[in-house]
C-alpha cells in the first residue's frame, strides 16, 4: 500500500496507478476514457491523469450523481444558447439538472467562482482580440488555473431598432444623432462593452442618455416591442427573434469558461454535442448572425 501511494503522489498517475488509486482494473480505466468519463490527456502515447481532477471528479460522482447530474450554466444572453438548453432539459426530464439563468459576463464569472454554476458564458468585445481578451478577464478570478475556456460559437454584435427607423439610421453615428430612445445593459454585459469599444471610433459623439437599463437582451429586444425604446446594444440573433431591425457594428466570439473537471462532465459534452448538431445549426440559419467554425475548441486552458 505504501508503495501504491508513493507512486501516485505526482501530479499525474499512469493507467495502472490511477486503477490502483480508484481501486478498479485497469480495463475499466480504459472503458471511462473511451467514453470520455474521466479526466486525462495523451502525453507521447500514453494516458496521465491529473490528481486533482481525479480527486474532483470523485467528488462530483459522489452523492448518488447529485452534482455530476447538474449543468448549470448562466453569464451572457444568446437566444440560440437558451434554445438548446431549454431542449436539453425537456429531454433529460428529472434525470438531470440543466439550466441557463442570462446574467451578463461579469456577474456569470463571480458565480463560477463562488462555485454557484458550472459554466459561465462570456463575451467581451471583437472576435480578432478575443483569444487575449477573454483569457484575461478569467485571470481576475482566484481559481481561474482551474478554469478552461471553450468557444461555443462567432456571433454578429450590434444594435436592434425598432423596425420603422431601419432605413434612415444607416450607421451607428446617425443613431446616436437621432432623436430616439435607448436602452442600455448593465455594467459588467458584453452588449454594452461591445458598444462603448465602437463609440471610441467616435470620439465627437456620446451615448445618449438610455430610457431604462435592461438585465438580458431578450429585455432589452422586449422594451422596443412594447412602445418603451428605439435601440438597444445586442445579437442579430435578438434582433430576429423579436422581429426588430438589426444595425451590424462587428463580430465577437462568444466562449463558455467552466471548470476542468466540468469539461469532462458527461452533460457538458452532451451540450456540445448538441451545439453541433444539425438541429441546432438549422434553428442557427434562421437566427442569424452565426458562425460555427470554432465550435468545441479549447481557446485557453490547456496548460
């Protein structure tokens, strides 16, 4: 026994050390990496375990699979995301917890690390700079050497108008001139950073002073339906879902950051998977403003 555990007190356990460890054969170590159960990676040929996510996923399975039967997600505001997660849980039924609860990019990454939810949905300003940008905004956090960051998918970032003000606000100079009404988003919202980062580009102009402040896009999208606004920060998805009209000012990239272990979680890679399916790709086209060329790739994390 003493040997056993001389041999696992590195950072990494071999096949036979971690079968050792988990008390099993090795055939059934083979068996959960091949379903993608437990955590490893592939070092010159071989497949190590990291001892802390060993000890980690232990825990999460522990319980009767409380937690391991658990997704919850919250962070920024994507109708496509809130598609898949809402079918996702029709089709586990009571098997499983999955949820999405839109929160914005800050506040989703304060509740991943207080370990309230498992993955934190972020987007924080262009695609081209979003592979340092959002790497950064995790290394505000403690745990983040514990976190990795996944791209969910691209998205086209603007402003929805109310359908009658389409033709004569061309660009973003002729609405913030244009005597309309604006909701904004909360502090912390990629919406809204987004928006400010394109304002500097016009440095003669200010925001305008917002009518109301919105916690979710589909609030935001909801004011102008109902009468109370003419533009808002926020997806051409949003913009088509409410039938509103669609103002485009770039593309950014939004990310899912969970921790490593999370990754691993059968339920996570299930909602990958159905981020590539074929059914979520067709509810995507209707939508708009995707793209999916980077879906599943780890963009931080690996080391």
């Amino acid at each position: 026994m003493s040997a056993v555990l001389h041999e696992n007190s590195g950072s990494f356990m071999s096949v036979r050390q971690v079968a050792a460890y988990l008390q099993v054969n090795e055939k059934k170590i083979y068996a959960l990496v091949s379903e993608g159960s437990i955590p490893a990676t592939k070092v010159t040929g071989k497949w190590m375990f990291p001892r802390e996510l060993i000890d980690r996923w232990m825990t999460d399975s522990s319980h009767g699979g409380l937690l391991a039967d658990r997704l919850v997600i919250a962070g920024s505001d994507d109708p496509l995301i809130y598609r898949v997660v809402t079918a996702f849980a029709r089709d586990v039924d009571a098997h499983a917890q999955v949820s999405f609860t839109p929160t914005g990019t800050r506040l989703g990454l304060e509740l991943l690390q207080a370990s309230r939810v498992d993955v934190a949905a972020l987007h924080w300003g262009p695609l081209d700079e979003s592979r340092n940008r959002h790497p950064a905004l995790l290394r505000q956090h403690l745990h983040h050497r514990n976190w990795v960051l996944i791209r969910a998918f691209g998205r086209e970032q603007g402003l929805m108008l109310r359908p009658g003000i389409v033709d004569r606000a061309t660009d973003l100079e002729a609405v913030m001139r244009g005597n309309y009404r604006w909701v904004h988003r909360q502090s912390g919202a990629g919406a809204q950073r987004f928006l400010m980062e394109v304002r500097k580009n016009l440095p003669g102009l200010r925001l305008p002073e917002p009518v109301a402040t919105a916690l979710s896009e589909r609030e935001a999208a909801t004011a102008i339906v109902l009468g109370q606004a003419d533009v808002a920060p926020g997806a051409r998805s949003a913009a088509a879902e409410s039938g509103l009209g669609f103002l485009p000012l770039g593309n950014e990239a939004f990310d899912l950051a969970l921790p490593r272990n999370i990754w691993f979680r059968r339920l996570f890679q299930q909602f990958l998977k159905r981020l590539e399916s074929g059914e979520c790709r067709q509810v995507a086209d209707l939508l708009g403003g995707y793209d999916f060329s980077e879906t599943g790739n780890m963009i931080w994390g690996q080391d």
